[in-house]
C-alpha cells in the first residue's frame, strides 16, 4: 500500500480523536478529496517527519526542481520624484526563482501551454545577502520550507529582495510607497510570465510577513492569496499601541533597517530617496506625541499602514499565523485582525498557537520559551502538519484543486489544548464586567515607583479568557505632562497570562490623542489588554499589577508625573468562554499523558 492510500485509510477509519484533552467529532462526509485533506483534528494519528528543522510534506511531490534562476525585475512607477534609482531610471528588485521540472514541459518557450503552467508561492523580504543568503539560495528562514516541499508539487517559488537590500537598488523604504510599489511589481511579473497560471501566493514571517499585507493594499489580480505570519498589519499600529512606544520604535528605519542599504558600493548614493530622509524626522516626533504625526501634510507613518486599503482593494484570501507569546510582533496583529477581514468579505483563516516570534513548527524556538510565555503549552504546540496544511491551502487557492477550507480560527490555550472556533472571540463569549473597586486594589494614586495589585476570584467553574479583555481606569493626572500605565494580569501563583499599555494622552484608544493632559482634570482609560488565550480553572483567581510601565516599552515622553485613580468608577471587562475537553484536538507527533504539570488535563 503507497503512503497516499495509507494516509486516506487512516483518516477514514479515525472517526474521532480522543485523549487527555478530549474528542471533536469529525464531519461524515465520504468523498474521497475530503479525506485526502484532514481538517486538523483528524490528524492526531497520522506520522509527519520530524527529522529536519522544519516540517514536511506528506507526500512528497514528484518534479524535480530546476536550478535557481536570477531575475531583475523593472519597476517603471519609480520616477526622479521618489529619488534614489528613480532620478536615472532603471529602479528593480531582484528575485531568485525555482521552477518545478516537469515531463513534457519546457518552460523557456515563448508559448507554454496550459497544462504546463504554474502557480508561484514567494517569500519577499529585506534579508537576502543582509544577515542571511543571497536570494538565489534556499534559506533556511522560510526558502528551503518552500522549495524542497512544494516545487515538486507543481509550484514555482521566488524569495525576492525588497529596495535597498539583496541585489535590489532603489533605497531601504521600510515598508513605505517606494517598496509596495516593488513588492506589486514583483507580484505582477511573477503573475504574468509566460510559465506562470497567472496566481501568486506570498508567505513570510516578520519583516517578510509585512510584505504580503503590502502587496494586499493594490489589489492586484495576480494575487490570489497572503499568508503573513508575524506580520505587521502597519508599522505605528505595531511600535504605538494607544500612545505607548516599544523601545525599538524611534529608530526602526534609520537605526535598524536603513543600513541595509548602506554597504560601501556605488549603489548607496542610491539610498538618498525621501522615505530614508524622512525616517529621521518621524521616529523621534512620533516618540515625542505618541501619535501619527500627520499634520501639515505629513503622511509619513499613513503611507505605512495597510489595512484599510486590504479592506478596500484586495479580492484574495488570507492565512494569519501568529504566536500568542510573541513580543516583536505582537498577536494584536491578528485580532481583531481576523475579524476586520472576515466582515469586510475576505475568506480568512487563523492559526494561533502559544510561540513566541517564530514558525509553527521550529523546535529551536518553541522549547526555549519561559514560563508565562509559552513554556507550559510546549511541546504541543510544535505543529507537523504546517507543511500539509500549507499544501492544502495553496493548493485550493493557487491550483483550484482539493477542497475548501474550513475557515475560522485554530487557536492554542496557554495550557497547550488546541481548539477551532469559526471566528474569534468566539460568538458565544460571554463578558464579565467587575468594578474596580471589588478587585481590592492596595493603592489609589500611581508614582514612577508605585506598584497596585488586584485580585479576582476565585471562580467557580473552568473558563477561558480568551480574547482582549478591557479595563476602563478614570486618571486624574497631577502635572501637564500626563500619566502613563502598564498592566500585566497574572495567575494566583504569579505566571504571566497577559499585558495592557497606555499613555492616558491617548485615554480614548487608538492613534489619536492629544498634546497634553489638563492638570486635576479626570479621564476615562480605556485600556485593552492583548489578544490572549488562557485556560483558568475552577477555584483559580487572578491577578492584575498596575505600574508605569513594563517589558518591552519605554515610559512615555510625557510622563513624568503622577496621577490618582478613582476605583469605584473603574471597570475590568473579561471575555470568557466554557469550553469542555470534547472541544479540543490533538495534533501529530505527541504524546499526551494522563496528567503533564502546567498542561491543561482531562
């Protein structure tokens, strides 16, 4: 018997999953290319190799793959206006490109048939000959996964090299007009060639998870469908949440990425364009207000901001993939992420699990986590299956072959019990609203040194919180300069569950506030905690620690004063969930004992 029979006996004989953490009923259904492609809870039993630092396929595909192929790729909408290149004409990005060697197929003729032409997947990103291998090598980042799984199934994959870094010219944009416009032009070639079935898929994690968002924002017909992983959905919306800036924030363009385009050749002179002067300006400005620095024309950070031009022009599908315990990118990236898409028509799917800023599948990564930041769901967070689920969703995306997917959100407890809900928050999470007064908080007025802790609980029944729970705080700053707050909501023993931010300027949420707070004059914070999942049981309470600020953040540029809290009107909002140990699946490849310490048991 081949693998492939093997693989469908298996799934058609494992009605159900069972175990430590429960059974989900699979769906009856008999046809045969349903059971080619298990949902994830009917994987349990199957066997992935795990032999190499990544997840495989299956079943392998039967092309060979072609020796890598060096492109430049001509980016005309870069003109003298936009500097760098642009002022002598001949802005390109550069690609290295890997195409399935198929029987009968020759892929170098002016008119390739039908039968003959592929789809593209392409990993786009700053890296390649900057810390990492040229494009026209595997990389072991994300290009090897790519290449060596799926160009023997009929695909061709490209890692291209946005301005400013690889071989590319023009200069280090950050994200900003010049690189989405080389981003859509490498969509739109690799969508056109004459080898080409005319649908392009992009994947990246971090940096190269920003760059299919980017491409997202055109609308482009080529691009059939994005899977960022990490990925920021814009930059400020990820260096300033609701005023508060990570440490990294001011010197992300110029500090960190413009040297990329700096390397010593006769090329650097190219890096002189206006997104590169202007990084200089709008880091340290956007520090100082904690905002967007829009006026007087300014359009720095909105040129960086994506979403809402996803919303409006993309007609393709979306994959997030995001760790839960990540503090580069952080899951506020993914919700309400998921759930803008979805209601603005996109088919979209999530998968959550609890690691930090890496790949579902890296045991590198995910077993070094600490606790509270995902050491207690490991080692069941490692996903196998990544390699084949992949396969199944550009396949039906790109190929038009297989099935559907099942749309929704695969998401992972704190604890390790993966679950599937077909949005997120679920749709039948119930929000507990507490006053601020019963949490017993030990303080009433907040310092640089001040520490206020509050407890809820216990509660009476296992719950989940899962989602962004809120906590509405009314401040009364003492000085002109206003009042900054960092929370971190703990279990009864101290372990990490979750984080809020806020500079009280920006009291309303969001990205707008205002310049400064009026001394002795009250306002409401409405502060949201980050996406979490977490698993509480019955008994358990939790905790919440109040302080200025906290890990990754630096105190606001205003804050240097003190403020008072009025408790009584204070309101914690925590979205809850009852789930049972029926509703969660096993993944591939683990052993799940009777009773594992930190992981949830059954």
């Amino acid at each position: 018997m081949d693998l492939r029979a093997w693989l469908i006996l298996v799934v058609m004989l494992s009605a159900s999953l069972s175990g430590c953490f429960g059974e989900k009923e699979a769906e009856d259904k008999s046809d045969s290319v349903y059971q080619v492609y298990p949902e994830p809870w009917q994987r349990a039993d199957l066997q992935y190799i795990d032999t190499d630092v990544f997840s495989r396929v299956s079943i392998n595909g039967s092309n060979n793959i072609s020796v890598p192929i060096s492109v430049y790729v001509p980016v005309p909408s870069i003109t003298a206006a936009d500097g760098g290149a642009g002022v002598t004409g001949g802005a390109e990005v550069h690609l290295g490109l890997w195409l399935p060697e198929i029987e009968g197929c020759d892929f170098t003729q002016s008119n390739v048939s039908a039968d003959c032409k592929v789809p593209v997947i392409a990993d786009v990103g700053p890296y390649y000959d900057d810390g990492d291998v040229s494009a026209t090598t595997p990389a072991d980042r994300l290009g090897r996964f790519l290449i060596e799984n799926y160009v023997p199934h009929g695909y061709a994959v490209a890692q291209v090299s946005v301005f400013g870094t690889g071989n590319s010219n023009h200069c280090m944009d950050l994200m900003g007009t010049d690189e989405q416009r080389g981003i859509d032009a490498a969509v739109s070639w690799l969508g056109e060639a004459e080898w080409s079935n005319g649908k392009v898929g992009l994947i990246g994690k971090s940096y190269d998870g920003s760059t299919p968002w980017q491409a997202a924002t055109f609308g482009n017909p080529n691009l059939a469908t994005i899977v960022p992983m990490s990925g920021l959905i814009g930059v400020h919306e990820l260096m300033w949440r609701n005023g508060s800036m990570e440490a990294r924030g001011a010197i992300m363009h110029n500090g960190v990425y413009g040297s990329f385009g700096v390397d010593g050749d006769a090329g650097d002179s190219q890096n002189l364009c206006e997104g590169y002067v202007e990084g200089y300006v709008n880091g340290p400005l956007a520090y100082q207000t904690g905002g967007m620095v829009d006026y007087a024309g300014n359009t720095y950070w909105t040129e960086r901001s994506f979403l809402d031009r996803v919303v409006q022009n993309y007609q393709g599908s979306v994959y997030i993939i995001q760790g839960m315990q990540d503090w580069n990118v952080d899951p506020h990236m993914a919700f309400p992420i998921h759930q803008i898409i979805e209601q603005a028509g996109i088919e979209v799917k999530t998968l959550a699990g609890q690691w930090a800023h890496d790949y579902p599948d890296r045991v590198s990564g995910h077993s070094s986590q600490s606790s509270g930041e995902g050491a207690e769901a490991y080692p069941y967070t490692l996903r196998w299956d990544w390699a084949d689920e992949m396969l199944y969703w550009f396949d039906w995306y790109l190929k038009g072959e297989g099935r559907a997917p099942t749309l929704g959100v695969e998401m992972q407890d704190n604890r390790g019990g993966w679950r599937f809900e077909s949005t997120y928050p679920a749709l039948d999470t119930e929000y507990i609203e507490i006053s601020g007064i019963d949490l017993a908080p030990s303080g009433e007025s907040m310092t640089a040194s001040s520490t206020i802790s509050m407890t809820y609980g216990p509660f009476e029944e296992d719950i989940y919180i899962a989602g962004m729970p809120t906590f509405h705080i009314p401040v009364t700053p003492s000085t002109l300069n206003g009042a900054h707050g960092y929370l971190e909501m703990r279990d009864e023993n101290g372990m990490r569950l979750g984080h809020a931010v806020m500079d009280y300027r920006f009291h309303a949420g969001g990205r707008d506030g205002q310049l400064n707070l009026i001394p002795y004059v009250e306002v409401m914070g409405y502060m949201e905690f980050m996406p979490m999942d977490v698993f509480i049981q019955a008994g358990e309470s939790i905790q919440i620690i109040m302080t200025q600020t906290g890990q990754d953040y630096v105190p606001s540029s205003s804050s240097v004063g003190g403020y008072s809290i009025d408790w009584d009107e204070a309101t914690l909002t925590l979205p809850i969930v009852k789930r049972s140990c029926d509703d969660l699946f096993k993944v591939p490849m683990q052993e799940y004992a009777e009773s594992t310490e930190g992981v949830r048991t059954c």
